[in-house]
C-alpha cells in the first residue's frame, strides 16, 4: 500500500506539471500586456514631458516585476517558483506558486489567496451541509426504491426524481423562491446574512442567521441532487441483490435486514464510491446558478466574475486548485475501493 501511495503521487506530481504547463500556455494566448497597461497608466499621470518620460525603461521594469521577461517556458518556471524573477536592480528572487504566491488579482489589486479565502469559505460552509442532506436522503432513498422494487411507492419516488433529474437548476430555484419566499414568506429570496447588525451578533447568532438565509439555496441544492443520485443507488443495489451470494445468504436464513445493509449494500458500494467521493470533491468547486441566483459570494459566482474581467491570476490558481484536487480525488477513490471491497488490491 505504502509503495502504491507513493508511485502514486509522483504519477499526480508528473501530471500537474503537465497540465499546469498546458493551462499557463494557453492563458497566455489571450492579448493581455500587464507591463504595456501599468507603463501606459504611469505615463498618464507623468507630470514631466512626455518625451522625457523613458518608455523602454519603465517597461522593462515593469516586465520584470510581473516576469514577462524572457521566453514563455521561463515564464511558466518563474510563475511556478522553479526560476527567480528578475528585477531591474539586479536582485533575483523566487516568487512562484510552490513559494505561496498566487499572484495579484487585476480586479482587486490585491494578492490572489486573500481574495479567494472568503468566497472559498461560503461554498464549502454551503455545500457540506447541501452534501451531508444530499447523501442522507439520496442513499437511503436509493436503497429503499431498490427494495421495493416496482411498487407504487417506488414509481412515485422515481416520477419525483425524474423531475428532479431533468429539470433546469434556475427553474427550480424560481418555483422554491415563488413559494417559500413570496407566497408563504417563510425564508429571504436572496442574501447570505441580514445586512443590519449582523458583526454586532455573537458567533452563534452569526451562525444561526446565515443558516436562516441558506435554508432556500438549501433546499434547492438538495432537490436537484436527488434524481441522479437516487437512481444510481437504486440501479446498484438492484443489481446488487440479484447477485448470487445475496441467494446463498437468504437461503442461510439471514435476517432481510443483514442480508439489505451488510451484504448487497456493501457490493452495491463499489461503483457508488466514485460518485460519492466526487460529491465530495464538489463542495470546493460551488455552484454558480445557485450562487447568482441567491446572491452567495461563493466561488462559482467569483470564478465567473474573474472570467468576465480577464483576472488571469485568479483563473488560472482556481484552475491549479482544482486539478489538485481531481488529481488527489482519484487516488482518495482507488484508496477506497481497497477498503470497500478486499478482493481489489492496490499495492500494485
């Protein structure tokens, strides 16, 4: 296991510096000049003659500060901290990803891991509690329509998740807020806090008031996660239980209960896993319908902000950030197929 874990990460490691390098290359396709625009900014407010003003001077500099300067493949190595940056007065320094520095974002002007952390903060806060409802309800949902296998409650259940499933999120959310919102009153159509006196309130009544305003997006997000995941469940533990072994252990006289969650449930498991922990992968990637929809501040509305504006920096460390952890989920997957199912081994 340890050998396995091992070759493993230096596959991933070997596969980030690819991907990183592809995804650099192609930023850096788009026409954005940041040392052109910080020269012509500064010519602008040039007090001087402008023929005094040294254009070729300030530019290199400014290619320097932000390591413009030299080839493209420089260009990546000092982006990823392997190559020092190059000043104008003549001091190198090593300021790249694996050193901590994101970069500075255009759009605020302000260092990239400051602006992500509080939008970072309100997607995962939002989606643990959407995922732990949505795991709740979907598996034993799941296992019950599969149980009950053409019954009336079962059609029912599959009616529902078929509207669910097929169902655009925006819809969705319009009807919830039409109701809960407008016709009943019951939750705020948008906002992730009140406005009025939210910082004088103690941390529990801050943690009780923005999950007040998150019941609706709530509401909405587990909806829609219901179809997919209620049905694939279903579909895996039907087969599940038309497996032999599940037979040989009804005929031992097992109780319905043992042979349902200890048998077929565990086999039935093997294929879930992979939807399951990438569930979980999702929280960090937030949902940007929803977000827009209720107003959230979470990442998926931030990264299409950073998009709209060209925020380079801020595009390509969410990109990073998100290989990471496709690249990190998969290993956490066949991890788990070891432990789920003995017969899958992954020492090899």
């Amino acid at each position: 296991m340890f050998k396995y874990v091992v070759k493993r990460i230096l596959y991933i490691l070997l596969i980030f510096f690819i991907l990183s390098f592809v995804l650099f290359m192609v930023y850096n396709m788009i026409p954005i000049d940041k040392a052109y625009t910080e020269t012509q900014n500064e010519l602008k407010g040039y007090k001087g003659s402008k023929e005094a003003f040294n254009w070729a001077e300030r530019y290199d500099y400014w290619q320097r500060y932000y390591g413009e300067n030299g080839s493209k493949f420089e260009r990546y190595l000092r982006w990823m901290g392997l190559y020092p940056y190059e000043y104008a007065n003549g001091t190198t320094k090593f300021n790249g990803i694996l050193e901590g520095n994101l970069g500075t974002s255009t759009q605020y002007n302000k260092p990239v891991k400051e602006v992500i952390i509080p939008p970072m903060k309100n997607t995962i806060f939002i989606n643990i509690f959407a995922t732990i409802l949505g795991l709740g309800i979907t598996i034993p949902l799941g296992i019950f329509c599969a149980v009950k296998r053409g019954s009336k409650r079962d059609v029912a259940v599959q009616v529902g998740t078929i509207i669910g499933y097929s169902l655009p999120t925006f819809i969705i959310a319009i009807v919830f807020m039409f109701f809960f919102s407008i016709v009943l009153k019951w939750f705020p159509v948008s906002g992730a806090h009140t406005n009025t006196g939210y910082f004088e309130m103690t941390p529990m009544q801050q943690f009780w008031n923005r999950m007040y305003y998150l019941v609706l997006p709530l509401m909405v997000m587990t909806f829609c996660s219901l179809g997919g995941m209620t049905r694939y469940v279903r579909a895996s533990m039907i087969e599940a239980l038309s497996l032999d072994c599940i037979r040989t252990a009804r005929a031992k006289g097992l109780k319905e209960r043992v042979v349902i969650y200890s048998h077929a449930w565990r086999n039935a498991l093997i294929p879930i896993v992979t939807l399951i922990i990438g569930w979980f992968l999702g929280i960090f990637s937030g949902s940007m319908m929803i977000e827009h929809i209720f107003s959230l501040n979470g990442i998926g509305e931030f990264y299409y902000k950073a998009l709209n504006v060209n925020d380079n920096e801020v595009i390509l460390a969410l990109q990073l950030f998100y290989i990471v952890i496709g690249l990190f989920g998969n290993l956490v997957i066949d991890i788990a197929y070891g432990f789920i199912d003995p017969r899958i081994r992954v020492n090899k």
